[in-house]
C-alpha cells in the first residue's frame, strides 16, 4: 500500500473536516447545502401532511375494505363514496389506502424540486406514480382495497401538497 503525502493527506482531510463541519453548523453553511434546506423542508411538510391526513381519514371512514363484504365473505354492506351509510357499515376504516399513500406522498417531492431542478422533479413524480401505484395493486390483488381506494388516495395527496405548493410560492414572492 503506497502512503500519501503529508500534503495531499492535509488537503484531503480538511476537505472532508470542512464539508462536514459545514452540514452540521449552520452558521458556517455552504451555499449549495442552504439551497436545498427550503425545498427540503417543502417535501418533508408535504409527505407528512398527505400522510396524516390520510391516516385521520381512515379512522372516520366507514367504508369496509373488500375482504370485510358481504360479497366476499365477510359482513359488511358495500356503498357509495358519498352514499348513505348501510345499517351494517362493518368495521370500516379502509378509505384512503394508507399503503399507497406511502407511495404518492412522495408527490411533495415533485413539488418541492419543480421551480429549481424541474428534470429531477419529473423523476420524483414518476417514482411517486410508481410507488404509489403498485402498492395499491398490490392491497388490491389481496383484496384489501378496491382501485378506487388508491385513485382517492393519490387524489387527496395530490390536492394537498398542491395547496402547500400554492402557500410555499406565496411566502417565497417578495412583498
């Protein structure tokens, strides 16, 4: 094994001293560390509010999940989205998919990355759409979902992130 230089090990080393020193201090932050803390913190809020909001819906659901009908088995009352809730709803909390949403949450990424690094943004949509789509696939070959389920789902995170969206922009513009 061939050892380095004192001064090349000197400059290799301060380099990595100042690049994580830098990633852990803010007062002494780079640049291009500071460029993306904003977008950051964009996809990380809008990940967390497609997930809790998908989550407080499912627990006010009434909607059975398919294994849980009567149709299949179980002893719960199909209806409609917005139809009146059956006598018999079952025991509920199927709607959104919370699967899937793991997935299309990731739609924050899309919209944090799309005025700065729009290529990388389309990248992180399609891994959105991909993610998203096959985990609802997936629930519905076992019959834990109905596609409808996962639509909604990608539906309600789509609509909020592209609220948070519109309140990031406004804040950004100047007065």
């Amino acid at each position: 094994m061939r050892a380095h230089s004192g001064e090349a090990s000197r400059k290799n080393s301060g380099c990595r001293t100042r690049y994580w020193s830098s990633a852990s201090d803010p007062a002494t932050s780079t640049p291009s560390a500071s460029r993306w803390r904003r977008p950051a913190l964009h996809a990380w809020l809008g990940m967390a509010l497609a997930a809790f909001a998908v989550a407080g819906l499912r627990e006010l659901s009434a909607h059975s999940c398919p294994w849980d009908l009567v149709e299949f088995g179980g002893v719960a009352q199909w209806f409609p989205v917005f139809g009146a809730v059956p006598a018999i709803p079952g025991p509920g909390r199927c709607l959104p998919a919370a699967h899937a949403s793991t997935g299309f949450a990731l739609f924050a990424l899309y919209f944090a990355l799309r005025d700065e690094q729009p290529r990388l943004a389309r990248w992180a949509l399609a891994l959105a759409w991909l993610l998203g789509l096959t985990a609802a696939a997936v629930q519905v070959a076992r019959g834990a979902h109905f596609v409808s389920h996962g639509l909604w789902t990608a539906w309600l995170s789509w609509g909020l992130n592209v609220v948070l969206y519109g309140l990031v922009r406004r804040l950004k513009r100047p007065a």
